[in-house]
C-alpha cells in the first residue's frame, strides 16, 4: 500500500491509545518518518517548525509503541493505534486534546 | 478558545465515534467550517480538491451529530466526538481507516 504524499511531503497522523481508544495527538509524518515507525515500532513524526525527524518521547521518555498502522481511502492519513509508556501531551495531559470548545446547537 | 490557523488557514479535524471511539475519518475545516460545525451540532468541512465547505452527509444523509468538540494543546488540530447517522466513508465502510500498512518491528 502506498502512501498518497502531496502538498509539501507531510500526512497527518493520528495516534490513538490501542487499549482505551482515546485520541493522544495529531502529529506530522514524511516518508522517512512513516518508514522509521514502521521499522521501529515506535512512533517518528517531521517536525514542522523544526524542519527536523523527531522520535516520540526521544527526550520525555514517553514513547508510543505501536501496536497497529492504518491509512484511510485516500490513503493521506495515517491512524496509528498505540501503547503510550507515559502521557502523551509536553504538558504531562494523558492526551493533548484536553480543551472543550463550545458548541452552540446540538442537534438530536 | 481561539483555535491557531495557519499555513492556508485549514486546521485537520478527527472526526472519532462518540460511543465506540472508532476514528471514522479526518478532514479540514477552515475558520468558516468550524463556525457552521459548531452553530449546526453537524459536522461541515472544507474540501481543499472542491475549494468549497461541504456538510458531511448532505447528499448521503450520513450526517456527522457533534457530542464533543476538543483542540489540542497547540490549537491547531480539531477533536470531534460526533454520532454518525450511518457509514462514514464514501465506499460504505463504517470507517475510512480500513486499510492495514505493515509494521515490520514491534517493540515489546
């Protein structure tokens, strides 16, 4: 299966906790960064802002072990489900996603 | 909650099952899209091939009901825990995360 890269090289990947199934981070991933993580079974995203590869939790520790690799139909997302060995977020939040943003109408 | 748009003025949106947790699928939404998900309690987005907002399931009927509306912790990436009226992909799969990629190592 190959990977759809475009506009600039990067695919979003989402990281997913493979036991509780809660949404860690949305990270950025190049080839490399995709053939490091499959080769490794540790989650390697492209840093953006750094222009740089960076292994998850190099530094922190808290690396994600990957437990399961998928794409969607397009094939330019990555979902990557996950054993994180600590809290995800540089905040120490389990997940990144912990702010609520309001929604005005729900429908039923 | 201001949410952090750059690069094109498109933030990535997972969209994830409120109830079974599954990440059905990832889209983006621009500052208008967020608006009208967020007005509506359904879900819309941009579609960067169509140069247009689209609201998931407006011709499907597979509409998108927002629960839950997060943002991570850079405010650049869009969290929807929704219930979804029907299949979320287009080829009829529950989700568009149905196909495997190989993970040649696994860390223990």
């Amino acid at each position: 299966m190959e990977l759809n890269f475009k506009e600039g090289g990067l695919l979003p990947a989402v990281v997913q906790d493979a036991t509780s199934g809660q949404v860690l981070m949305v990270g950025y991933m190049n080839p490399e960064a995709v053939e490091r993580t499959r080769e490794s079974g540790l989650v390697w995203f492209y840093s953006r802002s750094r222009a740089a590869l960076w292994q998850k939790g190099e530094t922190s520790g808290n690396v994600l072990r990957v437990r399961e690799l998928w794409t969607d139909c397009d094939q330019d997302v990555v979902l990557v489900k996950a054993d994180p060995a600590g809290p995800t977020c540089h905040t120490g939040e389990v997940s990144c996603f912990f702010t609520p943003l309001d929604v005005a109408a729900r429908s039923a």
